[in-house]
C-alpha cells in the first residue's frame, strides 16, 4: 500500500507510486478507447484527493460522476485489488463537487468577457487577424476607459461604440470597418447559439472554490459535466485554458511543495491543439512550465501521444501509457513516439508491449529521487474504491444541494457595466442634443418677433449660443475623460484579466 507521500497507482514487479512532491511536475495519461484511461484518472483521483489535495477533471463520458459514490465489491475488482497488493482496500465515495458550463448537471461555471480576455476570446470565435485586432482595440479602450466587460450584451456595446467613433480612433488605432465589426457581432451570435451566453456573467467562478478540502482534510474532486460541452469542442477548450491561465496568474509561488495545491486533468486534450496557431501553442507551453511554481499539477489525457505538442509533451514527467493500436501507419508512428518517451527497461521491448497491453493495464514512468524519471515498468492499475461507472440523476441532485459552494452561484447577476454605461452615454448625448436644438429654435423665434417690431435684439446670437452649448459638451466629455485616467487594466500572459493587481 502506498504511504501518505504518495498515490498508489498499482504494481508491477514493484509497487508503482506517484510521489505527491513531484504531482506538480505534471503528466500525461494516453491509450485507445476502452483500454482503462478513465479508471486511471479515477485513481488517481482518489489518491489525490485521500492526500488533502483539491482535484479539477472534466467528466467527458459521465462516468467520472461515480467517484462520489463508494463502490460495489466484485470478484473482478476484489482479485485485482489481490494481485497488486492492496491488502486493506475497501469502497469509499470522495468529496465531490459538480459543475456545469450550462448550470443542468451541477454549479453554473462561469466568467466575465475582461477575464477570458482579446486572444482566448478570439480562438473561440476563429476570427480573422483583422477582427482579432479590432477585437483588440475594443479591450483596449474598455480597461482604459473603466468599462467592465462582463457579459456578451456588454461586448456587443462596445463593438458597436467603438464603430461609431471610427473616424476619431483611425489616427490612434488605425482603421476599423464596419464589415470587421459586423463580421465580429455575427460570430457572437453563433457563440449564444452553443449556450456560451450562459458562461459569460457574473458570479464569476472564484478559484478558491476548486481548493477545497473537507474538515477531516481531505480535497475535493471537482468534476465538470462536460459531455454536452463537448458539442462545442472549441468551448470547451477554450474554458480549460481560460481556467488553467487564471490558476497561472491568481495562485501565488510557492516553489517546491511537498504536495500540489491543486491537480488540474485535462481530458481529451487534443482540443486544446487542434488548429491552434504556433502563438497560442507558445504561450500554452509557457503557462505549463511556469504554473507548476504555483504549485499546480496539470495531466493531460487523450489517445495518442502525438496529439500533444514536443514542446509542451518535455514538460510532462509523469507518463502512463495504455494500449494502442498499431494498424495503420500513423498508430504506428504514434506506437514509436511513445515508446521513445520512456526511460528505457532493458528487460521490456516498450514498443511491443504497449500495443499487447491488457485492459487495465499500463506502462509505468514516473518521476522519482531527485527528480528523474523512473524505468518504464509495465503496471497493472490498482482498482478504485469508489463506483465504476456514471451516478443517477437523484444522487446528483442530493450532493448538488448538499454542496459548499451551493447558492453561491446558482443566481445570474446583472451590475452595471459597459451596456449599461454606454447606453446611458447615448442617451445623455442625444438629450444634450436635443436641448441645443430647442433653445436654437427658441432663440430664432425671438429674434425673428424683435426684427418684426423693429426692437434691437439684446440677445447673443444663435451661433454664440451654440458655441456655448458646445463648449458645455466639450467640457463635460473631457470631465468623463479625466475621470477615467489612470483606470487601465492589467492583462496576463494570455490577455485574460488579472484580478487584484
């Protein structure tokens, strides 16, 4: 059995454990289909949890759900639990919190347009490089000006203001069409057709709340119902990265913990490359290298090795590999890749054996002593204390009401912010406008009645008054504007907003 510095993934010829003081080091967990990829995040899971540390996981299938549940003795899981050597296993359920991008399945999840931010929000709509400009400029102008961008009726707005101040913004900015803008406002309406509507708002997700441990010290399994998120793939990516930046740019150092703060499991990872530019590819990898002084472990799953970028794939120490297959050229390549990852074990052909892996089985690396990976050894994976497969819908419900985070987040807010801001702006304007305009009309009248009776007109002329009106205007804009200096936000690493600095 694993002791209290470790999570106990199974045996080999030896017990196989992760070291919690390397669990920020990261990792990757791969294989084909049906080879055991889910009960290995289980697991670990469990392991992570049992050792006091909070764990975030996207629940792709819904079968990740059973981990809130203790698990059901078989003669399957009882021999298994035998043959590695767990003798004192038993069935637990873990503490668990359920989140929903879409508010069905558990906690609403969401954010504010200023926290994704110009470039994750821009990948999400797969603009252009001209609209992801005038997308910047749109932010930009917002963090100077002091308007919050929070939900997607506050972007509108702001696209929509800053189209109609093209002409004075051309010299600064440069030149923003209409048809960009326009180009930008259809693909925001694509976006509230998948739902993402309900992801942009207020109470925005507080990551304290995914770093929560029970009074008996024991962390929280957050699991995201992602099976009607994955609809949506790019959503769904994009919202990992979004929360993986803002760990990056919240959580503070902490160097070399004896145990993470938090482990982030991201499932079917692919998503998060496919088609990504090489810019969003670097700042992924920066974000992965740096987080872990913040003392968060990210571990990617997906089915082939080669889904995974060579520059973010270096900096994943902590390998399992499942079966795959090897039929076509490309498997085969993939069989090779993998294979090559590995700290060798003159006594196993790597190559060979991960395409005759059993199911439930795994080649083994992980990282130990001072840091260096261990041997490659091929692991059968211990079985999990909890339930195997997806939770009903009345036990949901019962944990969803009996959760910490309930009634924190199940009701929209709706604050003032750019929408409202700017409305009132056009409204003032128009009212101001339509006030010069009667007293234009008014002063006319007055003269036109004094040059009838011959009187000499006391009054200042029409054009004296406008000025003066103007000069009301004038005066009043730049007091708005002088307001305003100074309230520039600041943006992280991926252009997401950076709260508290």
């Amino acid at each position: 059995m694993a002791e209290k510095d470790a999570v106990f993934l199974g045996a080999s010829s030896k017990p196989e454990e992760l070291l919690l003081r390397f669990g920020n080091r990261h990792g990757l967990i791969t294989g084909a289909t049906g080879t055991g990829k889910t009960v290995t995040l289980q697991i670990m899971a469990e392991g992570f949890s049992a050792a006091g540390v909070p764990v975030f996981a996207a629940d792709v299938k819904g079968d990740l759900s059973g981990i809130s549940q203790p698990g059901t003795p078989k003669d399957a899981l009882l021999e298994r639990a035998k043959q590695v050597g767990l003798e004192d296993y038993g069935f637990q359920g873990f503490p668990t919190i359920f989140w929903d991008l879409f508010g069905e399945q558990g906690h609403p999840v969401r954010t504010t347009i200023s926290e994704m931010g110009p470039v994750l929000l821009s990948r999400l709509m797969s603009l252009t490089e001209a609209q992801e400009g005038a997308l910047n400029i749109a932010f930009r102008i917002a963090d100077e000006e002091g308007l919050a961008l929070l939900d997607m009726k506050d972007l509108r707005a702001m696209l929509a203001d800053i189209a109609s101040r093209a002409g004075e913004l051309r010299t600064e900015y440069g030149n923003i069409s209409s048809a960009t803008i326009g180009a930008i406002q259809r693909r925001l309406l694509v976006l509230e057709e998948q739902g993402a509507d309900k992801y942009f708002g207020e109470p925005a997700l507080s990551i304290s709340d995914l770093m929560r441990t029970t009074p008996d010290g024991r962390g929280y399994v957050n699991i995201l119902a992602a099976d009607k998120l994955m609809q949506a793939p790019t959503l769904y990516a994009t919202f990992l990265l979004a929360l993986m930046s803002e760990l990056f740019e919240e959580l503070p150092e902490v160097g070399n913990p004896d145990k993470p703060k938090l482990v982030f499991i991201f499932d079917e990872a692919h998503l998060l490359f496919d088609n990504a530019p090489p810019a969003l590819i670097q700042k992924v990898e920066q974000v992965v290298r740096l987080i872990r002084s913040k003392g968060v472990g990210i571990y990617f799953v997906t089915q082939n090795p080669l889904d995974i970028p060579e520059t973010v794939l270096a900096q994943l120490g902590n390998r399992i590999q499942h079966a795959l297959r090897a039929y076509t050229p490309r498997e085969q390549k993939a069989v090779k890749a993998a294979a090559t990852t590995f700290r060798q074990n003159p006594d196993l052909d790597t190559e060979t054996a991960i395409t005759q892996l059993a199911t439930g089985q795994a080649l083994v690396s992980v990282l130990e002593g001072a840091g260096v990976p261990s041997v490659v050894q091929q692991t059968w994976i211990r079985p999990p204390s909890s339930r195997i497969g997806p939770i009903t819908p009345e036990e949901r419900r019962l944990l969803i009401a009996a959760s910490p985070v309930y009634g924190l987040y199940d009701t929209p807010l709706d604050r003032e912010s750019a929408y409202e801001i700017l409305n009132a702006r056009a409204q003032k304007k128009a009212d101001e406008a339509a006030a010069a305009a009667a007293e234009l009309a008014a002063t006319k009248e007055k003269q036109a009645a004094e040059r009838a009776s011959g009187r000499q007109s006391k009054a200042s002329s029409a054009d004296s008054l406008l000025e003066g009106v103007a000069g009301r205007i004038v005066r009043n804009v730049a007091s708005q504007v002088g307001s305003q200096i100074g309230r520039a936000l600041v943006r992280g690493i991926l252009g997401s907003l950076t709260k508290g600095r």
